[in-house]
C-alpha cells in the first residue's frame, strides 16, 4: 500500500459574523492509498496557516508506505527542522497527517485503532463540559456530567463558589484562567489561593504558559493540582513541565500536539512523575476528539478530557460516527481506525474565515499590559457577557 494524496478541508467553525478567538476554523486531512483506503485526521493551531504546511510537506508522504507511522512522522521532524524549533504550526501538521495514518492502518487491519495503541483498559472516557453560571452547570448535571469546568479571570472566584454551592461538593470542579501575559504570578497565586476552598479537581494555566518559572512558582504556592500544556507542541515542549514536576495534569492538544504517538509518549513521561493526563480539546473540532477517545482508552494515567457540548451546530453535521455519551462519558468505539468519516459537502457550508484574535486597540497592542482593569476583576464585580465562549478571556 502507497500514499497516493494528501487533502486538506478547511472550514468555519463558530457562530456566523463571529470574530477573534471565537471565530475558530477546524482542519480536517484525508490521506489517500492505492488500495483504496484512505484516512482521516485533524489539525489544529492556526489552521489555516497549517494547511499551508501540510501541503508543503505532501511531497514527502507520496508513495510512502502508511503503516511505517514512526519513520513518517520523523521524516517530516527532519524535513522541517531547518525552519527553527517546532511550534504547533509544524506539529499541527505533523498529528493532522500522522492521524490519518493511524486511521487507514486501523482500517486495513480490521481494528480500531485504540487495539493498535495496546488496546482498552476502559470502554467509556470520562468527559466535562463548561458552565459560567450555577444555571449552565444545573443543566449538564441533568444531562448526566459530573465534572465542569469554568474559568475566565473577572468573577472567577463569585463563579466558582455559585457552581460548586449548586451542584454540591461531589461534582468535580476545574478552573481555567487562560494564561493571560498581563496576570503577573502573585495575582495569580492571589486568584489560586482564593480558589483552594472550592476542592478544584485542577487550577488549569494560570500564568503564561511561555514562563516556565512563573508556573513553577505558583504550583509551590498554591494548595491545588496545577494543569497545563495545551499550546505546546511535542514531547519537547512538555518535557519540563513534566520532569521537574510543576504541574499534576499534563494537557497536550489532540490536534497539535505532534500526534497521537507523541501524546503516547507525553503520557508515559508523565506517568514517569505521577502526572496524569488531561487533553485539551477547547478549539478542537469532532473528529481529534474521537482520536482523543482511542487513545485515552489506553492510557493507565488518564483522568479526564475537555467536551464542548452543544458548541457549535458545525459539530454535529460534518463528521459521521459522532461519539456516543452516556452519563458524562464517550463510549469507545469497536469500528476499525478511527470509526469515524467525514462529510464534505457539509464542510462545503462552512467556508473558512479569519482565525485571529483582534487586540484591544485602547492600550497601543501590548503584549504585556499594565492592566488598567485590575482592581474591577478582583473586586469580582463583572460577570461574563452573553456572548462568552470557551476558551475566551473576557
């Protein structure tokens, strides 16, 4: 068996008219044989930039053999690396192709890929979704969830006691505060230490992730399981985190990450530390949660991973195979690869638009700001606007 093609299929994923971090794009890839087979995977982290990429690293793929998943995947490390350090635009390029490999070699063999991956030591993935007010988190504990998530920094703390007061102290509770570059470490170990009262199953990125040193120094400061790890790319770009043991959760992105063999890796290196593993899964679209589920069904450290529930309409019409929940789990799926396709006359609908977030152009689009609201998001006097959606910092 040969690769033959490599396809990409770029589309909008958010409501209509939306803009900045809410106007997400997804990036599927489909990787065609010569047999016929062909597989599907995703990539992430500025998709429409890293298609680009992988168009540009399509010429090495061709007329490779698919199953040989390791060597193809050091091919393209090779190929890139004179461009400098692998960031998430070379490794989302890298997991949407390596993915679909995984995908056509379940289906050439007859097995879902998680038997590929050292087979089940689950049948269902526990699952969260997110809630800003006690209504939402009231909601998805009826639809079966026992685990939410909420996060932003104004109102944090007023949130997090309102949730936790409506669904009692037996629902796991997250908070995500997004690792804004103006929320210096004492703040947040300040927010972090106002937070240890609510039994928070993790604190997730409470500083800048590129500060390796300022995470460190709030995990010693504060009585809370640390997360982290979503916007880095690789074994690499984990490996402190995980070796000197500053945070609890690790957080690779499915659609970034490298892969799914390189989050495999990520998890044995953290279950090396007594990490557990967590992915992100905030910007992501159907089919790397499915990939997600396979590999989490084999993970001996997996704790939990990130669901959008009723996101987006997209969600739920480009992608056959849609992931069956029960009681706040993805049942793992028995069909061979990936056990999922997509449909591109409904990624068709959906054409791509910016991807960006916009800067605030009252404060001269500093990266790092002098935070002139400060004093109002820590006096929790402002609530999330209607508008808010995951992953946003308002």
């Amino acid at each position: 068996m040969k690769i033959t093609a490599i396809k990409t299929y770029l589309m909008h994923a958010a409501p209509p008219e939306t803009g900045g971090w809410s106007a997400r794009n997804w990036l599927f890839v489909k990787v065609e044989t010569d047999e016929g087979i062909y597989g599907i995977g995703e990539a992430s982290g500025w998709p429409r930039v890293v298609e680009t990429a992988i168009h540009d690293m399509t010429p090495l793929m061709i007329g490779e053999e698919p199953f040989h998943i390791e060597k193809l995947w050091n091919k393209m490390q090779v190929a890139i690396m004179g461009h400098g350090m692998t960031g998430i635009v070379g490794g989302g390029a890298m997991t949407g192709i390596e993915m679909a490999l995984w995908d056509i070699k379940g289906k050439a063999l007859g097995q879902p890929v998680w038997n590929l991956l050292g087979g089940k030591m689950r049948d269902k993935v526990r699952i969260y979704a997110h809630a800003h007010e006690k209504e939402r988190a009231r909601e998805l504990l009826d639809r079966g969830y026992n685990a939410i998530k909420t996060g932003g920094i104004k109102n944090c703390v007023e949130s997090v006691e309102a949730i936790r007061k409506e669904v009692g102290p037996e629902i796991d509770l997250m908070v995500d505060v997004h690792g804004p570059p103006w929320l210096t470490t004492r703040d947040a170990i300040a927010l972090g230490r106002a937070l240890e009262d609510y039994d928070l199953l993790f604190y997730e990125d409470p500083v800048a992730p590129e500060n390796i040193e300022a995470i460190a120094r709030v995990s010693d400061a504060v009585d809370i399981p640390i997360a982290a790890g979503e916007r880095h790319a690789g074994i690499w770009g984990v490996k402190e985190l995980i070796e000197r043991e500053i945070i609890d959760v690790v957080q690779p992105d499915t659609g970034r990450a490298g892969g799914l063999s390189q989050m495999k890796k990520i998890a044995a290196m953290a279950e090396a530390h007594y990490c557990s593993m967590a992915p992100h899964d905030g910007s992501l679209g159907p089919v790397a949660e499915m990939a997600a589920v396979h590999l989490m069904a084999t993970l001996p450290n997996f704790l939990i991973l990130e669901h959008l529930e009723d996101d987006v309409p997209q969600r739920y019409e480009v992608m056959t195979g849609q992931p069956e929940i029960v009681d706040g789990h993805i049942i793992v799926p028995d069909t061979p690869g990936l056990g999922i396709d997509i449909v591109e006359e409904a990624i068709a609908k959906y054409p791509s638009s910016g991807n960006i977030g916009i800067p605030d152009d009252s404060y001269d689009y500093q990266y790092i700001q002098a935070r002139q609201g400060r004093a109002l998001w820590l006096s929790e006097q402002e609530t999330p606007p209607p508008e808010y959606r995951p992953g946003q910092i308002f």
